[in-house]
C-alpha cells in the first residue's frame, strides 16, 4: 500500500468512528468525508462512477469526487445559512427543478412498465415501403474496396489479380494488411464524401472513377494503397431497406413508447376529473389585449 493510499484509510477510519453517531454505516464502509450532518461514503464514490472509471485510476477518483463533493456540500450550507432558501425565486426554482424530475421519472416508469415487443423485419420493410419517398439520399453513396498492402509488390499482384477477374475475397486475404476489415468494408455503402476518409488522395479517386475501374497505387506513409469502385447510388435515389432497417426499427419502437404514454396521459385527465381533481376554465383573451409584433428582419 502506498503512503497516500495508507494515509487515506486511517484518515478514513478516523472519520468513520465519528460519524458513526450520526449515520448507520456498513462495517466494511470507508468514511471519506464529512460536512455538517452530511458523510460521503467510498460506496457513494462507487455508486456515481462509471466503473470503468472508477478501475482506470481510483485512488484519482476518489480524491477528486472528495474534494468536489467537500465544495459542494460547504456552499449548501452556506447556502442555507444565508438562508437563501427561503428566497421566492430560489424556491421557484426548486418547484421547478423537482416537477421536472417528477415528470421524467414518470415518464420513465411508463416506459419501463410497458411490454417492448420487438419490432419485426416485416413491420420495419412494410413502413419503409409505406414512407419510401421520406427516404431520399442526400448525398451519392458508393461501395467500393480498398487495399492497402505492405509492400509495392504485393499492391501491384493485387491490382493484377483483380483485373484478371480473381475473387475480391481470395486476393484481400493473401495481400491486404487487414484482410478483415477490407473485406468488412466493401459490403457497406459509404456517402461519397466520408469514403476512405482518413486517405484525402483515395477518396479523390473515389470520386473520379468508374463502377468496377480500379486507381492507380499510391504510396501512402509505409503502406501502398489502390481502390476499385464497386457500385454507385446517386443523390435523389432511395436507399437500400436494409441501409435504414435498423433507424426505422427504433423509430417504430419510439412510436409505441409516445402512443402508450399518450394513453396514460388521457387516462391520468379522465381519472382526474372523475375524482373533481381538476378543473379546466375558458379562457377569452380580447384582440385589443395582444399586442402583435412584426418580425422586421
């Protein structure tokens, strides 16, 4: 254990005898502050950091969530001692702050409450075929492929071997440096202007040559590069189904979620009424009274 690390658990264990008078502790807790009446435990560090934050650095967390959560609690106090609580606006702002909280947990447990039947790949296709014309591409997209070899000899064997007409697979996988991702990649259609978009020069070519005509090699850092053009979808056309599946899939599943929280709305007015909960007035806002504001810009 280093010094900092053993300071930090007998300066914790001296906290935790104290504070033990005002706040049931679990034996295996560590005390990392106290402000007033308020304790900061280690669980309450681990609770509100990502655990993979958490593991990257601790003993860094921990301080810095124990000095953030020190400023905090002393300007709450402070805060209460000015008695700026009791301030309008402060409390205003309070009422606000905890409606809001109130509406998105409510929210929150509709959603959770709901059974999230999964959308099916029938309902999906039949929407997109429902709202085709929603489903225009912006931009042209392509697909194409892309080597990138580790040497001049084998950029040129590769070329060769595609204009020959060998599989795209059999000459990735002998000559590309990731013939995974190579072959990954030319499945995918891509906007034309983000394709290959870490190589400015092969994005260039992508932009000049033909379906099936290959670039010429270009030496790029330590590696050779070449593309060949695949296939071709021009701004205006619509996109393939399954380029949008997954975006439709979400937006239906959305859909439900709106409808089912529409529904418990109108059921929280109806029951509200019923019960002479709520009480709604016409209100007549004579024309004379609204002063109408032309936009002059």
């Amino acid at each position: 254990m280093t010094d900092t690390l053993r300071a930090l658990f007998l300066l914790s264990l001296v906290l935790f005898a104290i504070s033990c008078e005002h706040r049931a502790i679990d034996s295996d807790d560590i005390v990392l502050a106290e402000a007033g009446n308020h304790v900061l435990l280690l669980s309450d560090v681990r609770n509100n950091v990502p655990a993979d934050v958490y593991a990257a650095d601790s003993l860094r967390v921990i301080m810095n969530y124990q000095k953030n959560w020190v400023n905090r609690k002393l300007k709450v106090m402070e805060a209460r001692r000015l008695r700026l609580d009791q301030n309008r606006e402060v409390q205003r702002r309070v009422r606000q702050a905890t409606e809001s909280i109130l509406v998105d947990a409510f929210n929150e447990a509709v959603y959770l409450d709901m059974k999230d039947e999964p959308v099916t790949q029938s309902e999906a296709q039949s929407y997109y075929e429902s709202n085709k014309d929603k489903f225009i591409l912006a931009e042209r997209h392509i697909r194409y492929r892309h080597i990138i070899a580790a040497s001049l000899t084998d950029a040129q064997n590769a070329r060769n071997a595609l204009l020959r007409g060998r599989s795209w697979t059999s000459v990735a996988e002998q000559y590309s440096v990731n013939p995974q991702k190579a072959i990954r990649t030319s499945r995918q259609f891509f906007p034309a202007s983000t394709a290959a978009m870490y190589f400015e020069e092969m994005n260039t070519f992508l932009q000049l040559i033909g379906v099936t005509e290959i670039s010429p090699i270009r030496r790029i850092g330590d590696q050779y590069h070449f593309v060949q053009l695949i296939d071709s979808r021009e701004a205006g056309e619509h996109p393939q189904v399954d380029w949008v599946i997954g975006q439709i899939t979400e937006w239906l599943m959305l859909d439900r979620r709106k409808k089912h929280l529409r529904s418990m709305e109108q059921s929280l007015f109806l029951k509200a009424q019923a019960n002479n909960e709520l009480r709604i007035y016409d209100v007549t806002i004579p024309e004379q009274q609204i002063e109408i504001v032309q936009d002059s810009l």
